[in-house]
C-alpha cells in the first residue's frame, strides 16, 4: 500500500516525536490524523476504538508516564486497533531497549509495552531510537565555557559510553517508513554509527569552528533539573535511563544493533549536517561570533 492509500492515526500526537512524526508521514502524502490523548484516551479501549474506526496504521509513541498505567495504556491500544480494524501498529519506545532486564522503569515500561501490544492480535512494528540530538538544543547543554573560551557539552552519560545521536526528523521518516515496510514483530535500531561523548562534542567543534569540550553530568543532578520541567515522577522515569548507564558504563545499549538495521531504513543525517543547520549561531550560545 503506498502512502497515498494510507489513513494513519498518531497517538499521543502534542509531543515533539509524535509531531515529527506526523510531519514526516504528511510530506510523503498519507492522510494523517494527529489524536491527543484529550481526542484518543489511552485509558478506554471502546473510545480509542471509535476515534481509530478506518485508520489503516496506529503510531503510538509511549508517553511520559513510567507508572503501572502503561501496561493499560498498551492494553487498550492493542484491543482498539483490533476492534477498529486497522493493520499495522507501529510502535515509538523513545529508547533503546537492552536485552537484559534493568530495573529502571525508562527501560521496563517500554519492554512491558512492546510485549502486550505484541500480544494482540494487530501486527506491531517497533522502533527503538536512541538518544535525540535535539536534547543539545536544551538549556544549560551546550553553553560557554566560563575559562579559556569555547563550549562544553554537559549530558548526564559516562564518557565512553557510545551512542546513536537521531534527530526528530530522522525518527519521523523511519517510523514513516515502517508504516508501509515494517515486518511484523520487527525491532528496528535508526540512527547513525555511534559515537562516544567526547566525539559528539568534537563534531560540533569541527562544525562551528570552536572549542569544545565534554563533561559528564551526575543523573541525580540531571534528574533535579528535569523535575522542574516535566515533573517528579516523569523526571524519574526518564533519568532511571541515565542512572542504568551510569551504572553500565561499557554498556552499547545505545550503539546500532546490526541485526536490527532493515534495508528498509531512511539513510540517517550526518550528525555534522544537524550541528550545522541547528547550531550555527554560535553567538547564542554565548560566544562572540567569529
């Protein structure tokens, strides 16, 4: 079915990924309808049902909710996609799952929600991005270095830890993709080759001509700041991630599964290509420009 055919209802759709996902799927020319959870509640199966009635394909992305609500979440997408009809589910975890059990809820209510939603009777396709690069655009992430000029990186992952930075736009074409190509109970891993903290912040030097170096912040402290934002209890869910790798720090959860690389997958955007159209402007990060 090409993408004209397609009627694809995106869950959860006020959030940046779900956005960048209904964006991506409107560009290649799906009828695409972008469902809050205020228009499709998670948490009634006959209501999320009606609002699906015709959809060919569900999206949904799992929300930032880490408390036992996400296994009824799951539940009642499972059953509504197979009362309403539709084919294929395509699931956004907003992380890379490791194999072994964790304990960290960033990780466990994603696995928990991939196996019910596989459960059902509705054909599921997973992908699993790994860390955003728009988390640089974030406050206090990128800022001046106080002594001797340039930048510093500030993000709460060990130095050696190696990851797939993905842009939003990039998910958005994959989980696009995986809409018309995705295989039933298909795990996919997008992005780029991964790189090492240190190497990312080199990146952006070689980019914007300046310095710029790497430090490796405390999850507790990143986890405090975060709190402020979204929540304590969202706050926790999304740093238990930071605190697993920490704790993990020659872990390669966030590198590219190559059995997980599908011929089907967008070419990723040099990482070098984001910085540039992104963060160009190095005067507002507090630098004179140059």
């Amino acid at each position: 079915m090409s993408y004209t055919e397609l009627d694809v209802a995106v869950l959860t759709a006020s959030g940046t990924q779900s956005t960048a996902i209904a964006n991506a799927l409107t560009v290649a020319g799906a009828s695409v309808r972008a469902l809050t959870r205020a228009t499709a509640p998670l948490d009634s199966s006959s209501a999320l049902a009606a609002t699906l009635e015709g959809a060919d394909v569900v999206v949904y992305t799992a929300p930032l909710d880490y408390t036992p609500a996400v296994a009824e979440f799951a539940a009642n997408v499972a059953a509504a996609a197979a009362a309403a009809g539709v084919r294929r589910v395509v699931y956004n975890a907003n992380t890379r799952i490791p194999s072994e059990s964790t304990g960290a809820a960033g990780f466990e209510s994603r696995r928990d929600t991939w196996q019910i939603l596989t459960a059902g009777s509705v054909p599921v396709t997973a992908v699993e991005p790994a860390i955003y690069l728009e988390n640089l655009l974030a406050p206090g992430v990128l800022s001046a270095e106080p002594v001797g000029g340039g930048l510093v990186l500030r993000y709460p992952l060990p130095a050696q830890v190696p990851v797939s930075w993905i842009s939003l736009a990039d998910l958005g074409r994959v989980v696009a993709a995986a809409c018309t190509q995705g295989r039933p109970g298909e795990i996919v891993h997008p992005g780029p080759p991964a790189i090492t903290g240190q190497q990312l912040a080199d990146t952006v030097a070689t980019t914007l001509g300046v310095p710029v170096g790497f430090a490796s912040v405390d999850p507790a402290a990143f986890e405090r700041g975060l709190g402020i934002a979204i929540g304590a209890g969202p706050a926790a869910g999304v740093a238990s991630i930071y605190h697993w790798l920490a704790e993990h720090p020659d872990s390669r959860a966030m590198s590219p599964d190559p059995g997980r690389r599908s011929v089907w997958l967008p070419s990723p955007t040099p990482i070098a290509d984001w910085v540039a159209e992104n963060l160009t402007a190095a005067g507002s990060l507090g630098l004179p420009p140059r």
